[in-house]
C-alpha cells in the first residue's frame, strides 16, 4: 500500500500542521483555498467547485464532479485515495461547518476505515483517530479529554491503558454507550 494522503476539506478553517508528511495532497472544493492560504500545492483537485470560485491552480490534476451526486466532495476523494491504495489518510478542515458536511466526513474516514486505512482528523480543538485491528499511543495532553466511541456495529479487544483507569473490553456494542470522557482526576467507572 501507498503512506500518507493529505485531504483538504472545505469545513471550519483549522492549520495545515503536518501536511509536508503527505505523500500526495488532495484538496476538495473550499479546500483549494485552504492550501492556497497555507502555501500548499495540491497533487489533485476534487470537486464541484461550488463552494470554491478563485483560479484553480494550473498544472494540477482535476476530478471535476457534477453538482448533483451521490457523494459529498470529501467522500470522493476518500474513495480515489483508497483506491490508489493509500494507508494513511489525514483529513484536514473537516469538522465545523454544516452538520451534513461533518457528518458526511465522518461516514467518509469509516468508509475509508472499513477499506484498510487509518484516518486522522486534527483541527483546532479536536483530534480524531479511527482505525481498526491497531494500536494507537496518543502523548499526554494537558487539559486535553479523551472519548472512545465505537463507528462500527461491534469493536472487540479495546484497552485503554495510562488514563485515570484503564478499560479493558472484550466487545463493545455501538448500541451500547461506550464514550468514556477521560479528564482531571476521575474515579474509576463500571462499565
């Protein structure tokens, strides 16, 4: 499998931080802008552009979608990375703004999820890490929380080691609340 694909959405504005990690950038509609702010030349643009309506940048690969589709921008350039057989895929600029946006990014980074891929989403005042079958060590964060939710119908063999408590879970049912906001001093909780 190919590293690391940069997605630049057209959400709530957050700093590109990281993205000269990339292997190949993609920026989607409003985030042709995004990467014009921050300085950074997109391998491949995605979209309808109707959010987007500056120069496109020339020498840059376009997938121009229809207005009228079934995917949101995002989920197609989710699906070109996961095609192209990208490992990593970090979402930028996709939490904030419109609600079906959001919610369309997160089915977006499960999708790419359920296709083999590890999606990182940071913006300013969160950072969201969906994976399967891995582990994931995250640095102490000061005045930082932590929630574990399950995207998937059934999550089997979750612990969570060096928090207040641990957790150690054989199954965890989506349609069981399996948030665990993990902040300050807390006691240890049953399950």
């Amino acid at each position: 499998m190919k590293q690391h694909c940069a997605i630049i959405s057209g959400g709530r504005f957050s700093e590109l931080n990281g993205i000269e990690a990339a292997d190949f950038v993609i920026a989607c509609d409003k985030g042709v802008e995004y990467a014009a702010r921050c300085g950074v030349l997109p391998d491949l643009l995605v979209g309808d552009f109707d959010s987007y309506h500056g120069a496109l940048p020339e020498g840059v690969p376009v997938l121009e979608l229809p207005v009228e589709k079934d995917d949101t921008d995002t989920m197609a350039a989710i699906r070109w990375a996961v095609g192209e057989g990208y490992s990593e895929i970090t979402m930028y600029c996709a939490l904030g703004g419109r609600l079906d946006h959001l919610l369309g990014n997160l089915q977006a980074a499960i999708f790419a999820v359920g296709h083999g891929a590890r999606v990182h989403i940071p913006d300013r005042e969160n950072e969201l890490f969906l994976f399967s079958k891995d582990t994931l060590v995250l640095p102490p964060r000061s005045g930082w929380s932590l929630s574990v939710l399950a995207m998937t119908d059934v999550c089997e063999d979750v612990s969570i080691c060096g928090v207040p408590f641990c957790v150690l879970l054989k199954m965890c049912a989506n349609l069981r609340i399996c948030m665990r906001p993990l902040s300050g001093n807390l006691p240890g909780l049953p399950l």
